[in-house]
C-alpha cells in the first residue's frame, strides 16, 4: 500500500486562461506568467474505501502502533493487528442490532481509541458514521439526529447517555445506544442501552455464528459511498450534513500524506473535536491512508501535558492554540529573572532576524547561523521542549488567520509550521504551502489535484476529487454551492499573488461597503486585532456606514496575569474589563492595528474609530459563537443592537443587562455600564497617494 502512496505523483496538463476568471493550479515549481497548470493526483484503486486499507495496515504492519490512549496516566497502545480486532467485535456487535448497510450512526465523546474504531466499524457495514460535537447541549444534538435519521449512536460516557435518554422524546427513533465508560452506569437499565464492552462481546458471538458476513460487507463496500456525513457549525443557518465518499476522503488523505511526504513512522496529538472536518481529515484519512499513530490525550485538561510526553512529529491546530501557546511563553518570561529576559530577548532578535531563512534553507550569513546555533541550544530547543513541539516536522494550522507576526514566531524557532485552506464541503483540502515556499499572508497554492478559480466577484471557486457529493437531504443546498461545471463555491473571497499564492480576504457574504465606497471586510479587520494576546474575540461593524466600530473581548489569563504584575485588584470578568487601565491597554492594540490598516490601500478607510469592551465573553452556549468559534454576526448585531446605536452616537457609556447561561444549565443576568472608548486614527496610504 505504501508503493502506491509513494506513487501518487502529479500529472501536469497545461490548460488555457478562461476569458471570465482567473485560474492556479498547483505545479512542482511557482507559476511564472501567463500559463496556468493543472496537478492531478493518480489515484489508488486497489483499495478504495477505510475497512480495505484497516485490513491492508493489518497485514503490513500488524505490529505497529496505531492507537495509544492516555488513561488514569498511563498510556495505553493497540497496534494494527488488535485494531482490526476491535473493530470486527464491534462491527459484528452493531450488526447483531440490526445496523445495516446504509444507516446512520451518531459519534458523540471525546477523541476515543473506540470511537474511532466505532466509526470504521460502521463504514465495513456499508454504513455511515455521524460524528457530533461533544459539548453541544441536548437541544443542538436533537436537529442533528433527527435530519440524519439516528438510530444507533455510540457516546463515550453518562453525561452522553443523559442527554440521548432526555431526547428520545424528541428523538423517538433512537433505539440503540452503547456507551464506552461504565462509570456512573450501574443503576440505569434501559433497554436502550448496552456498554461497549458487551457490544463487543455480543458481536464475537455473532461473528462466529455468521462466518464470511464481515468480509462479505467490506467486499461490498465502493470508493462511491458515503463514508462520514459532518454537519456544518451553521453559522448563518441550521447545520447541513457534508456527505463525503470514501474516495473523497482518501484523495484528500492521499494528497496531503503526499505532499508532506508522511510515513508510518508519523505521531499525532487527537484532541480537535471529532465532529470537526479537520480531525477527519488528519486523525481518519491520512491515518488510514500513511498507517501513522493517532494518540489520544487523557481529557481537555491534560492537553498540554499529554502533547509533551507524545512528542508529536506532525502537528495540527488552530490558530488559538499557537496563540495561547505564545501567551504562555509571554507571561512565563515576564516572571521570569531579569538575565533570562535579557537572554531570550537577545536570542529571539536572532530568531527574528534569520530564524525562518534557515528553516527555509535560504543563504544566511555565517554570524548569524552561528548565533542561531547558541540560541537553539540556549533557548529554541529548551523552548520547543516545553511547548511539546520538539520533534515536530511538519505542522499545520487552519479555521481562521493567522497573524504574521505569530506566524514568524514559531517559524523562527525552527517549528515548520504551515497554513492550509479547506472547508467541511472539501475534506478541508483546497490549499497548501509548499515547503520553501512559504508567505505569512497568503494560505498557500492549490493542493496536489485541486482547482481553484475565482470568481468575478472575487469568490473562490474549487474543483477536486476532495469535494463533497453533497448535503444530505438537501439537493436545494447542493445546488446552490456546486455548479454546473462541478466547482464548489466556497463563500470566502480571496486575490492571487503573482505566484498563484492565495489570500483569504473574508466570507464573500460579509464583504461590504462603508458609506464612502471603500471596502469592508470586518474578519479581517477582527483577524489583526486578535492577534494581540490580550484580545480574545473582536467583532467590527461598518457596513453601509461612515466609519468603523468595534467589540472586544479581553483574553482573561493574559490581561489578568498583566493586571496582577501592576497589583490591580479584580473580582471576575466583568470587573476586569471594565477597569480603565484595561481600556488603555486595549485602545494601544487596536491603534496599532489603524497604523497597519492605514498603510495597506484597500483598507485604510476602514480603520477602527469607537470600540467597547463587551461585559461578558461571547459564548456557543449563549449562541454568540458556533461550536468551532466562529462568530455569528447577525446574532450578536440583533442581540447587542442597543450597543451598537451607542457606538454610532455621541455615548460615551451605555447601560446593558445580558441573559447568560451557565455550565450547569441554569440561566442568570450580566449588567454593567460600559465605556465607550475612541481610538487614534491615521492618513491611508489610498488618501496620501
């Protein structure tokens, strides 16, 4: 299996420039003029689904890890010849229910060993896995089973089984639920219910008594069928159900295993939800398809701790991460003594200077890679120890932009980290950056076998074999973003470079116009201000209007380590916001963010005149952000309309009560007067020319 991965090499095809949009399309080298390029990707056949290449990793590398998990502090592993054991018991298991080709199953926990090998066993039955997101509460869960029609679901634990038991009255058609923890689960006896374990059990029986059954059902499988449904975070509506076949999935899976030039010799961290585009991808399709090992941490906890003891050497999170990473690192230097200061500074300023040229193999002066060597046994590599990235080769980060000066952080200390481009109706497989050939504002150039084109409203339009068959149920939704040609319409608008690298600008839909004509594009406007580790979320508004206005939420762990060291005493969140000492700290950042808007020619107009600093974090609990944080705008402008009149008025303050829900479902109400605080803005460099 691993010749024909090593054999997925890219066909070039010259094509011709269509006179009505523009074309990239990835090649081994930068696109220079006006020729453009088409890479495909040779595809496997022999083995087009995830249960053929389970039995393939089974008999090629029986011994190897596939699976660890962290559990009561030990880690735990199963190679590839147990998996495949696993995963027959509980595919025989689910078949004795009555789970035949063409169901549904609901994925609902943690990242679990099991829960993988639950999802695999539904695929060699021909049937679909349907992860969900494991901190929604009930009444989110209940629109998701319903539309997939669930009636077998298999959760990690009793809070999981609470919440299925409290919707089988909305959900009345849910009739099989296993569950993985047994602890808690004495005293519940519903037929409903049976653990794992006995499943497993159970489904050895059965296999026995039914022999050629579970080979006959993988025999059956096609590359052509669904092989996950992922529902979207429905930003801007309810959340439809992304149909990928297995071939969608492995060709992205493919592609990047490929492209990073991955092997079986891999490590990764699995601790993004299951639910979420991004962990299929890395933890399922290119698991499946290099034969790496996918190590599952302890608990959200323990993170941190557990990424350390791994050592992954492929990394994948989103920019939050890197973030609260990088703010870590901050806070611990400030306390840190007064001649480590000193030296990190001096040895970052080195990183800074030539850290990313090494890391690129570009020509550095002997001085200079002579000072970065001390500095890599002095700080890079004590600092990377500790982060838990020290023998990473490759990582990546995606959902959201990074900033470049973060970007370059961890470049520069020789962490090789990249950009990708992709949605849940991709595989999240659109773009990547190319090693050598990296550009901090830019998400890189199409991958190995994909299409980009842009529209002629800027709209980013994507061809691939990674693409979606469709929405479940929802021919009306598929043919709205497929068109006639087979491209997928994205919603970002996004330009190309000179060299075919591309730049997200924001959603198409949330692109406008401030009343002078200029363009508005408010993610990116929020984008540089939560680069700042004190702002955690940032929500602009301008559209249709004569200037740029502003929502901050404060990082509560940054700005309260930064209030202690100046002995400013707090009572929570609220109290901590609204200080004035913070609103200074804050109006620095986003003045520092008007002073890079003003220098860039698109954006100048759109500098950020009034802003707030919200009372309350903005929360997928209050439906103020979607389970992977992305902010729902017309949400927060209805619900905070009385803050947004404020700031398009002379206020200098105004008075807001806020409904809040808290962790353990009970309901309360969050008042405070907030300032409204005016920023410093600059001549544009669109104005001075």
């Amino acid at each position: 299996m691993r010749r024909n991965i090593e054999k997925g090499a890219i066909v070039i095809q010259k094509t011709t420039r269509d006179s009505n949009a523009s074309y990239y399309h990835h090649t081994k080298r930068p696109l220079r003029g006006r020729g453009e390029y088409r890479g495909t990707l040779v595809q496997a056949t022999e083995l087009p689904t995830f249960p053929r290449r389970l039995l393939a990793h089974g008999q090629a590398r029986p011994t190897r890890p596939a699976f660890r998990e962290k559990y009561l502090g030990i880690w735990q592993t199963w190679n590839w010849l147990q998996v495949n054991e696993e995963v027959r018991a509980l595919a025989c298991g689910l078949a004795s229910l009555g789970f035949a080709r063409g169901m549904n199953l609901a994925i609902i926990g943690d990242n679990r060993p099991r829960l993988y090998w639950s999802m695999l066993a539904a695929q060699c039955l021909g049937g679909v896995p349907v992860p969900l997101y494991q901190d929604a509460p009930a009444a989110d869960m209940a629109y998701v089973l319903n539309d997939a029609d669930i009636a077998f679901a298999i959760v990690e634990d009793q809070e999981q089984v609470d919440k299925l038991l409290e919707l089988r009255t909305l959900c009345p058609q849910i009739a099989h639920i296993a569950y993985e923890d047994t602890r808690g689960m004495r005293h519940y006896h519903q037929d409903a219910l049976v653990s794992l374990a006995d499943l497993q059990e159970r489904g050895r029986a059965w296999d026995l008594a039914n022999p050629g059954y579970f080979e006959a059902a993988i025999e059956a499988g096609r590359g052509s069928d669904t092989a996950i449904i992922l529902y979207t975070s429905g930003t801007t509506g309810k959340p439809k159900g992304v149909c990928q076949s297995h071939a969608s999935l492995l060709a992205a899976g493919m592609g990047g295993v490929a492209f990073d030039r991955l092997t079986e010799h891999e490590d990764i961290l699995s601790y993004l939800p299951m639910a979420w585009v991004g962990d299929c991808l890395f933890s399922l399709a290119q698991a499946m398809v290099a034969g790496f090992t996918v190590n599952c941490p302890e608990s959200g906890d323990t993170v941190m701790t557990d990424l350390r003891e791994i050592g992954p050497t492929y990394y994948f999170a989103p920019p939050r991460v890197f973030e609260n990473m990088l703010t870590s690192v901050t806070i611990r230097m400030e306390d840190a003594g007064r001649i480590k200061r000193h030296m990190f500074a001096y040895f970052m300023d080195v990183a800074r200077r030539c850290g990313a040229e090494i890391l690129d193999g570009k020509a550095v002066s002997v001085a200079d890679r002579a000072a970065y060597a001390l500095g890599r046994l002095l700080v890079y590599g004590p600092l990377k120890n500790v982060l838990g990235l020290s023998r990473v080769r490759v990582a990546y980060t995606a959902g959201a932009a990074i900033g470049p000066d973060l970007f370059r952080f961890y470049r520069s200390i020789g962490v090789n980290l990249k950009q990708l481009y992709g949605s849940t109706e991709t595989c999240a497989y659109v773009c990547l950056q190319p090693d050598g050939n990296i550009k901090f504002d830019s998400v890189g150039l199409p991958a190995p076998g994909v299409e980009v084109r842009l529209a002629d409203n800027g709209e980013v339009l994507v061809k691939s074999a990674a693409t979606m068959d469709g929405y479940f149920k929802r021919a009306d939704a598929t043919a709205e973003v497929i068109d006639a040609d087979g491209y997928f319409h994205t919603g970002d608008a996004g330009l190309f470079d000179s060299e075919g690298h591309l730049k997200i600008i924001d959603r198409a839909a949330d692109v406008g116009k401030m009343r002078s004509g200029a363009m508005f594009a408010p993610n990116y406007i929020e984008n540089k201000l939560k680069f700042f580790p004190f702002i955690k979320e940032a929500v602009a508004f301008g559209n249709g209007r004569a200037q740029v206005c502003a929502f901050i939420n404060i990082d509560m762990e940054a700005v309260g380590n930064w209030a202690e060291r100046r002995n400013m005493a707090y009572a929570g969140y609220t109290d901590l916001a609204g200080h004035a000492s913070v609103g200074e700290l804050i109006r620095g950042c986003v003045e520092k963010v008007n002073a890079d808007l003003a220098a860039e020619a698109l954006m100048g107009d759109t500098q950020i005149h009034r802003f707030l600093i919200l009372h309350k974090e903005l929360d997928p609990d209050d439906d103020e952000l979607t389970r992977t944080r992305k902010v729902r705008r017309t949400f927060i402008a209805d619900k905070y309309a009385v803050l947004i009149d404020a700031l398009y008025s002379d206020k200098t303050s105004q008075f807001i009560t806020t409904k809040v829900k808290f962790e353990d479902g009970r309901s309360g109400n969050v008042s405070a007067d907030l300032r409204i605080w005016g920023a410093t803005t600059y001549p544009s460099v669109a104005r001075a020319a």
